[in-house]
C-alpha cells in the first residue's frame, strides 16, 4: 500500500456520485450492450494518466504550471477556467448525491447532509496536515468494494456477460451513441489529469531526498516503476468498478424493465424493492464513500490548477498562511458547490453542462500534455517512449471523435 499513491486515490476518484450515476443508467438503459466500453477505456485511461504523472514527477510541477511555462496564457487561462467551472459544477452534483443517498439511508435533511459533507471535506484539506490526509485518501479507496461485493450478491449470468463483454452488439443509434460517449467522458476527464500530475510533484516534495527527475535522473528507475504500478493498480480499480456498476444495473434494473436512471440516489433506490434491503444499502453506502473520495479531489485539482497559473505557492502540506491564495480557491470551489445545491438549477442539468465542458476540454489538455511530454525541454531525457507516445495521442483521437460525437448529438 505503501507504494501506492496518486494513482490509486486518481483512480478511485474517478467512480465518484456523477460517475456511478452515469454507468448505472448505462446499465440500465442498453444492459449488457455497455459492458465492453470499460474494457475498451481501460488502456487509454491508463496512458494518458501515465503521461500526466511522469509530466508530474519530472518536472516537480503541475499541468497548469508547465502549461504556463511554455505556451500562451491566452490558452493556460481558458483551460483552468472552464476547469474550475466543470469541477465546481461537478462538486455540487456529488455532494447533492451523497446527501441523498445518506437522507435514503437514515432518513434526515438532504440540505444538511450536504452542508456537513462539504465543509467536513473542506476542514480535513484545510487543517489537516498531507502526510495525515493522503492514507485517509487511501482508505476512502476501500468504499469501492461496496460495488464488488454488491455483483456478486445478485444472480449474474457469467457466460452472457463475458460474450457481451467481448463480441458486443454495437449500435448507430443516437440513444447508443450518447451513452457511449457518456461513459467515455466521464472515465477519463480533465480533473484527473491535473490531479495526479499535482499530487506526484506534491509526494516529490513532500519526499526527503526527493527531486525532480530531470535533476535527478538516478532516481528515475524506481519511481518510473513506482508511478505506473501505481498507475495501473488505480486506473484497474476504476474500470473494474465500472463495470461492476454497469452489471449490477444490467442484471437488476435493466433485468426488470427500469430503463431511465437519472442520479446515483435514484439507481439504489430503485434496487431496493428488485435486489434486497443488502444490495441497496452496499450502494447507497458506496454513494457517500465514493464521494467524500471524489469531493477533495474535485476541489483540489482546481485549487492545484488555478494557483499554478497564477505562481501562487501550492500544495495539501503547505499550512494555510503559506498558501493561501490555494486554500482560498480550493474553498471557493468546495462552498460554491455546497451553494449550488440550494438553487433551483436542476441537478441532472449540471451533470449534463459538467460533460459538456469536460468534453470540450478534454481534447485540447490531452494534445498539450503528449507535447509536453514529448518535449526534451520540459522533460530532459525522459521524453515518452514510443509505446507510450503511440498509446496517449490513440487516447487523444477517441476522445477527440467522442467530444465532436457529442457536440453534434447535442447541436442536432
């Protein structure tokens, strides 16, 4: 465990309330016929996130910070601002899905749930000190297990899935088309990225003896095999997740003609009466673990991102009168999203206006980080292998046709 790190919590953050949603209405709506699009993301999320953190641990800087250094503000402002406003947008949905999936548990105010979880979150990040606050990061990741274990509480036919899995029956229709995209863009998303590159230069610094690898290529060996063990191990948690999520939904609701799911909340609740009181209250439970995994991470990247862009001084292990320019940003995302919850904006809504701007974003980040990475400049000697090369701008294409898929499904 010890080993294991920005990737791990990346991954984990990644199956967070909006996520959950998204692959349970997969499930829901086409079945089994959604299974093999986890499979298919899997070694793409792993690249790019692999480039995202050897540009982190290189360096010793953020995305925003070498975005900065070597390209036109025009651009780096843009990028972190559209960020900012997918992540705040996409905090206030999750925080709304914990406080309803707590409120389906134990009963109780929704408003005040989410009030307590965002400004729980926002105290740990605060005042707690990073080499206290990554474990509990860590062991936020265990609350995935609750959808492991929920598969295998329900009758799942193995054969029919595996086939589905493997040899899937894909479709043009529209319908299909956006569901595709859909869990495309919320698998591999811009606030993962800025994330785990910020939290490799952080652990760097956070490191005694540690520094950059460009400076210090005699330690490239070790933590190059560190970062992509990690990397690996994170990205498979996600997916295998995923997909546990999209069974799950498959084989209950989809199973008994539940075909419309619009939040996380509402795909537990909807299990109840198909699956059991044990089924419903391992996801409803997984909701609020996931979340308060996901809420920091939302928060942070933008923190992370905005302060890089303006040179402020960074970090989860600096105290609050060293960094507070971070630490006002990182709040203002938290309580925007907290306030968001009180308005009259329709939730479903801001998920679907978070897609879209993660969606727009996406493509554009992903191009400048393969040409951050490819440069000698910015990463010495350790410029991306070929393999490596070949697999993020793969990564870059499909999520290029899926942004463009989806902008066009949505101007039609």
């Amino acid at each position: 465990m010890s080993r294991l790190g920005p990737g791990l919590i990346t991954g984990a953050a990644d199956d967070d309330p909006s996520g959950i949603a998204t692959y349970s209405q997969g499930g829901a709506q086409f079945g089994f016929g959604m299974l093999w699009t986890i499979l298919f993301t899997f070694p793409l999320m792993v690249a790019i996130q692999l480039v995202s953190a050897r540009i982190g641990r290189v360096t010793g800087q953020g995305l925003a910070a070498n975005i900065r250094r070597h390209y036109p503000a025009p651009l780096l402002y843009a990028i972190v601002g559209l960020l900012f406003l997918a992540n705040t947008i996409n905090l206030a949905a999750d925080i709304g899905a914990m406080a309803a999936a707590l409120k389906l548990l134990i009963g109780g105010p929704a408003h005040l749930y989410a009030i307590a979880f965002g400004v729980v979150s926002l105290l740990l990040q605060v005042f707690v000190p990073f080499p206290r606050y990554s474990p509990i990061l860590k062991v936020l990741t265990l609350a995935l297990l609750a959808y492991v274990i929920t598969v295998f509480s329900v009758q799942v036919p193995w054969g029919d899935v595996l086939l589905a899995t493997l040899l899937p029956q894909l479709s043009v229709r529209a319908d299909y088309v956006v569901m595709v995209v859909a869990i495309f863009g919320t698998t591999i998303s811009p606030y993962l990225f800025f994330w785990q590159a910020s939290q490799e230069a952080e652990e760097q610094h956070a490191a005694k003896g540690e520094e950059p690898l460009k400076f210090a290529p005699g330690q490239a060996a070790v933590q190059l095999a560190r970062i992509r063990t990690d990397t690996l191990i994170g990205m498979g948690m996600s997916n295998t997740v995923a997909f546990f999520i999209v069974l799950t939904a498959a084989v209950t609701l989809n199973a008994h003609g539940i075909t419309d799911i619009q939040t996380s909340a509402q795909a537990a609740e909807a299990l109840r009466p198909i699956a059991g009181e044990f089924t419903f209250v391992l996801f409803a439970a997984g909701i609020v673990g996931t979340g308060l995994l996901a809420v920091p991470i939302l928060a942070g990247s933008a923190a992370y991102a905005v302060a890089e862009t303006f040179r402020w001084p960074t970090g989860l292990g600096l105290r609050l009168l060293k960094a507070r320019g971070f630490y006002a940003i990182l709040s203002l995302a938290t309580l925007l999203g907290i306030a968001l919850g009180f308005t009259s904006i329709d939730p479903i809504r801001m998920l679907i206006w978070s897609a879209v701007i993660n969606g727009v974003i996406a493509v554009p980040i992903m191009v400048v980080m393969m040409l951050l990475a490819m440069r000698g400049d910015v990463m010495g000697r350790f410029t991306l292998s070929r393999r490596l090369g070949v697999a993020g701008w793969i990564a870059t294409a499909v999520m290029a046709l899926a942004s463009i898929t989806m902008l066009a499904t949505l101007g039609a």
